[in-house]
C-alpha cells in the first residue's frame, strides 16, 4: 500500500518550477512557429520571396475566410437570448432552473460577455485556441467622489459608514438676494422660503469596495501553458496563464511580499513570440530603450497562476489548488484552495483527445501561397503585356529617353526606326480558371462558401433551387458545428463556474428582467451543476426551420382553443404564449413584454373560473325566461331548422347532407327538449294563477259575507237570506 503522508509545501514548491518551465518550453516548441505563421497570414503576409520590380501582391485566402466564418458564429450565438440553458434535475429544481438559466446569460453579457466571446472566437480561428477565465475581482481600491445637496441627517449617515471616509464638509450658501425679474412681493416670499429651507452640505468623500464583482476575460494563446500529456485543461498535471503584471496589481490580487524585487520580469507576448505579436498589433510592442517608472507600485515582474491538484492536507483525495509564482524562476508566492479551475479553451475544431485544436488558418496558409503565385504571374503578365519593352541601339538612342516612362514623352534618336518594341503576349487568362479552382479547394477544406455568405452572387447563377438549398445547408452545417465546439469547450464551463462565483461571493437577493418584468431571484436556490444544454448550433434547426414550426404549432393552438375552448387537454393560454415568446425571439426581440402579456397559469385558472361563472349566470337567466319568451325564442330555432334544411337541399354530396341531417337531429332533440321545459314552465305558471284566482274570490267573497251580516244585525231580513245562500254557494234568491 502507498504511502498516505500528505507531501510537503517545499516539496511542492520545487516540483512546480519544474513542472511549469517544461510545461511552457513545450507550448513555446510545438505551437510558437505555428502561432507567428498564421498571425502574419490573417494579417496579409506570404512566405514567398518579394522580386524587385516584380508584384508583391497577396491572395488574402486566410483573413477572407475568417472574416466571413466570425459573423455566422456570433450571429448563431446572439440569435437567443439564452445559448446555455439550463435543465431540471429534480422537482424541486424545475421551479427555479429557468430563473437560473436567465441570470447566468444576463450576467455574461452584462459584464462585457460579447467583447470575450468575440476576441477568444477569433484567436481560436486563427491560433487554434482562445483561452477565457472568469474570476472573482475584489478590487480594493477606493474611488473618491462627491456628494452634493445633503441634509445634515445625510451627512452623519455617510459618516456612520464602514466603507465611506469623509474628507470635507462644506455648507452650501443659498442667495440671499431676490430675483431683479420677480416683484417685490415674490421676493419677499423667496427670502421667507429661504429662512425656512434646511441647510444642505456637499461632501468630499472615499468609497472603499470591500466586495467585488465577477471578471470576464479573454487573453492571448502565448500566454497560456500546460502539461504536454495532457487530453484537456481539467486532465493536465500543470496549467496556467504567464502574465506581466505590476507590483500595484499583484496587490489588488491579494498577494504579499517583502520583496518585489526580487522576481524577475519578462513579458510572454514579447519574449519568445515577439514575431506573433508583431503581425497581430502590426507593430513591435518590444521597446529597448523603455525605461521603467520610479514608484515602486509601477514596477514589472513575471506573475504564473498554476492550476494543479494536490493533497495538502492529508485527507486521502486531490483537491484543487492555485499557486501564484513569480519571476523566470517561478519562485513560490502564495497559494489557495479553490473550488474549480478558471481557464478554459474555446476551441472550433477539436481534435480528439487533446487539449489543442486546429485552426482555419492550419487549412488555408498553404493555399494562400499558391493563390499568391498564381495572383502575382497574372498581375506581372498584364503588366508586361500594357507596357511592352523596347529595344534600341544605344549609338542612335539616348536611353535615358527611354526610361522614362512619361505618356507622350519624346525619344531622341537619329534615326526614327531604330527604336523596336518587344510585344508579349497576355496569357494571364488562362491561369485565372485555375486562380478560382484554388479559391473553390480552400473553401471546400474549410467548410464554408461564398455561395453561403453571401460574397460571391454569381455563384448562385444558373443553379436550381434545391442545389442552393444543399449549398447553403452544407456551409451552414460546418458553421453550426463550430458553435456547438465553442459552446460546449468555452461557453457551458464558463457559465458554471460564473455562477458558483455568484453563489459564493455576490449578495443572495439579485434582479433579473425576464418577459418584460424585473423580478427579484435568491442565489441560494440555485445549483451551477444542473445539466446544460446548448441552445445554438449543431443539434438545434435554423431560424428558418425553427419559425414555420412553430407557425404551424400557433396556428393548432388556435384552431384547438377556438373548436373545444380552453377546456380542452391539449393546449391552454399560457402554453399558446409560449409559442408567441418563441416567435418573437427568434426574429430578434428578446423584450416580448413591449408587445405581449405573460399569460401564467395563475392568470388561466383566474380566466377560466370567470367564463364558467359567466357561462352560470347565462344559464340561469336562460331558466327564469317567461312563456312568451321562451314561444319567440322556439320559433327562432324553428326558424334556424327550416333555413339549415334548405341549405341542406342546396348542397351537394351525400356525406355532407348526412353531416347535416345529424346536427340538424341533434338541434331538433335540444329544441324538442326546450320546448317540453318550457310547456312545463308555462303550465306550471298557469296552476299558479288560477289559484292566486281562487284565493282573491274568496278573500273578496268573505268581505262581502262580513258586510252583511252586519247589514242582518240592522234588521234585513231579505239580505240575511242572500247571506245564507252565498254561504252556500247558491246564487239564486231565497223566495218570501
């Protein structure tokens, strides 16, 4: 069994100096020769000798085609708003994941995410790789300003803070004088005003910034270093960015030491790949006759973050470390835990187990030359043949007419017909077919058309439309493999490790602006190891697809909500939204709030309980509707079965009227149905009056009985008569 002592710091210490030199000689060997060629190719160079009075002109092939691939890979990237998304792992993870996926986008192009992007994709096509880190900057540095218009109450604030330091307070003088504009009662009243107003102070002050912000960044491939073993960043025993920093900037970093000056100072860019960053500047950035500053903070050195994993601490596992390392020696200046590496590779075109891939440069420098050859012997051709050479004998000539090369300048000679020209023919045609074969070869090898970019129009002539279609699908294809590259190797660990810095160091509450609203989220609900899915590239349609799939997905949604109302199981409102969210986005508008309301499923259940509750009340209503009411509204439907019947007899086709004739018996069986609760209604309401009847004759009847009983009691003996029959029921009168 191995032994389990934990190493030791000095041993450490030594095996990283070692580790870092062989890891940069082997970047500076294998990958600096290729760096320089493909940097002076895409700046317009050739290795091909210049021959005086001959042409010097190059075939760009290099610079074109990467100027043309760069456009298509950020307009790929930047068509959503979310490249990376993210997906739920869980229930519990599915209510926040989109609000994740949201802020971590948000966050990248707040913090000049597309200036990265842009400058490590067009490294990686010319150097085959582009190095991005994220970090976490503290930057301690304080940044005076000036508060102005405080109250007193204001200024003891800013004095009770911990990260504010007040230098001076002034009181700020109001005019005690009136307006030569204003009348003499206006001015009175502003002088009152004055004397009421409270006193107001402006405030010189520093602000120091205890906390931080997260750091994107983008620098260059020679400044990158790593294992010659390695298969990628993460799998490499050392890996690393070589920098030269100031002493000031080391300390922001949070390093210390009692001596600066002891590390010695070298510049990556300028030392060994000076011919690199020559043709990328187009300039030297090499001055020899630099002098460096007095102020101590303003001084030089060689600063190497290496990224490794050690076990330091004795707990039977390798934990992540960053050592800072300064000077050629790389001597040891302090070191940290951390959670995960900050560098990663944005890398086009992989090669499979590797950590370095190609670029488009590896492709087409070669091609560049023999287009370059072929341009020049054309453009020397058509000189030779506009400008024919001439031949004299120099007894009868004086050559130095004939090398000037004036229009219309004289020659003097003795004798008019001693002066020859030597007449070349132009064959520089001939060789221009093979100048465009050459274009077509390297276009081919690297995948991307101009018939696709849109450079070249003559090449869509004469071609069906399906070939056009296959040629712009085929460009489009290499186009959108390569983004899928980018996002996988740069832009997915990038956001991952973005948003577990966000976690740890930023304060938990955060805004983000999502479907036209700012809504608040919390940190701490969300989690940077959720699976993450490119939304962009190889895997995903075009736009073009993309919109007439959701056009056609819209417009069943409609069809399904008009015919079977929102009841229904297969589509809903908020569901329909979404659609229109899509649309709208995919032609550019990432703000869908300006034009649509979020429809959630909240405000769908609100929706449908109110249809329902109104389609209640309707019905209700319908049931209190009086007899003759309910006679016009059966006439109606009769009215609408006669005419469906004539329709009917109008139509052709025995299915249809089949079609008819059911709906027309099912309208018929509902009609009979209303008819019947309506008889029912009305006999019911009639019982109810012949006895609301009946009882008005008997209350009348027993007033009138009272009456003459009463009249009886007076001594009426015919009425009293009268009184007994009607008890009876009796109409006829009691004969005497």
């Amino acid at each position: 069994m191995p032994d389990m002592t934990p190493i030791k710091l000095a041993t450490v210490k030594l095996e990283l100096a070692y580790s870092v030199e062989e890891a940069t000689q082997f970047m500076w060997a294998e990958f600096e020769g290729d760096w320089e060629t493909a940097e002076r190719y895409y700046a317009g160079g050739t290795d091909l000798p210049s021959v005086e009075g001959r042409s010097n002109a190059v075939k760009t092939e290099t610079r074109d085609l990467i100027r043309s691939i760069v456009p298509s890979i950020m307009r790929v990237l930047y068509q959503s708003r979310k490249p990376v998304e993210f997906q739920p792992g869980s229930i519990a993870s599915a209510a926040f994941v989109e609000q994740q996926s949201v802020f971590i986008n948000q966050l990248f192009k707040r913090y000049g995410g597309y200036s990265v992007l842009s400058d490590a994709v067009l490294h990686s096509l010319v150097c085959k790789a582009g190095p991005v880190k994220v970090f976490w900057e503290e930057n301690p540095r304080p940044e005076p300003y000036t508060a102005t218009g405080l109250t007193i109450y204001e200024v003891d604030d800013l004095k009770m803070s911990d990260d504010i330091e007040v230098l001076e307070v002034t009181k700020r003088p109001y005019p005690k004088e009136g307006n030569e504009a204003a009348t003499d009662a206006e001015n009175i009243q502003y002088l009152k005003s004055v004397e009421e107003m409270p006193d107001l102070y402006d405030v010189k002050c520093v602000k120091y910034h205890y906390n931080g912000k997260i750091r994107f960044e983008a620098f260059p491939i020679y400044e990158f270093f790593c294992s010659r073993s390695a298969t990628s960043t993460t799998e490499a025993f050392v890996h690393g960015h070589r920098r030269q920093v100031t002493v000031a900037e080391a300390i922001e970093l949070g390093l210390e030491s009692s001596n600066w000056g002891q590390y010695s100072d070298n510049d990556p860019e300028t030392d060994r790949n000076s011919g690199s960053s020559t043709a990328r500047r187009g300039y030297s950035a090499y001055d020899a006759e630099d002098t460096e500053s007095e102020d101590p903070l303003k001084q030089t050195f060689l600063l190497t973050e290496c990224y490794c994993e050690y076990d330091l601490k004795g707990v039977g596992y390798l934990q992540k470390y960053c050592f800072w390392l300064g000077g050629e020696s790389y001597t040891y200046i302090d070191h940290e835990e951390i959670d995960d590496y900050c560098i990663d590779l944005v890398i086009p075109d992989r090669v499979p187990f590797t950590f370095m891939g190609r670029s488009i440069a590896d492709i087409t420098v070669p091609m560049q030359d023999d287009s370059t050859s072929i341009f020049r012997a054309v453009i020397d051709n058509a000189h030779i043949a506009n400008n024919p050479r001439l031949s004299a004998d120099p007894t009868m000539v004086d050559f130095s007419d004939l090398m000037n090369n004036a229009i219309g300048a004289p020659i003097k000679a003795r004798n008019g017909s001693v002066v020859n020209q030597v007449d070349i023919p132009f064959t520089g045609g001939s060789l221009l077919p093979f100048l465009e074969y050459l274009e077509k070869d390297a276009e081919e090898r690297v995948g991307v058309t101009k018939a696709a970019t849109g450079l070249d129009p003559s090449a869509l002539q004469s071609t069906d439309k399906e070939a056009v279609r296959n040629t712009i699908q085929m460009s489009q294809g290499q186009i959108e493999l390569m983004v899928r590259n980018i996002v996988e190797t740069g832009l997915i660990p990038l956001f991952r490790k973005a948003l577990r810095l966000s976690i740890s160091h930023m304060d938990r509450a955060q805004i983000i602006k999502h479907k036209g609203k700012v809504i608040p989220v919390d940190l701490l609900t969300f989690d940077p190891d959720l699976v993450a899915e490119p939304k962009v590239g190889l895997g995903n349609a075009d736009a073009e697809q993309k919109a007439m799939t959701l056009q056609f997905i819209m417009g069943k949604q409609e069809q399904i909500l008009q015919t079977m109302g929102m009841n229904n199981p297969f589509t809903s409102l908020s569901l329909l939204y979404n659609t229109i969210e899509d649309l709208v986005e995919l032609g550019g508008v990432h703000d869908v709030g300006r034009y649509f309301t979020e429809v959630t499923k909240d405000v769908e259940e609100e929706l449908r309980a109110k249809q329902d509750a109104e389609a209640k009340a309707a019905a209700e209503a319908e049931q209190k509707l009086d007899p003759q009411e309910a006679f016009i509204k059966v006439e109606q439907l009769k009215a609408q079965i006669r005419e469906k019947e004539l329709q009917i007899k109008a139509a052709d086709g025995q299915e249809r009227h089949q079609l008819e004739r059911e709906k027309l018996a099912l309208e018929g069986r509902k009609l009979a149905i209303d008819a019947e609760r309506f008889a029912s209604d009305a006999d019911l309401k009639r019982d109810e009056l012949v006895q609301e009847r009946k009882i008005e004759v008997a209350k009348l009847g027993k007033e009138y009985l009272d009456d003459l009983i009463a009249k009886e009691q007076e001594g009426n003996n015919d009425d009293t008569d009268n009184i007994t029959r009607i008890g009876t029921g009796s109409t006829t009168p009691r004969p005497k």
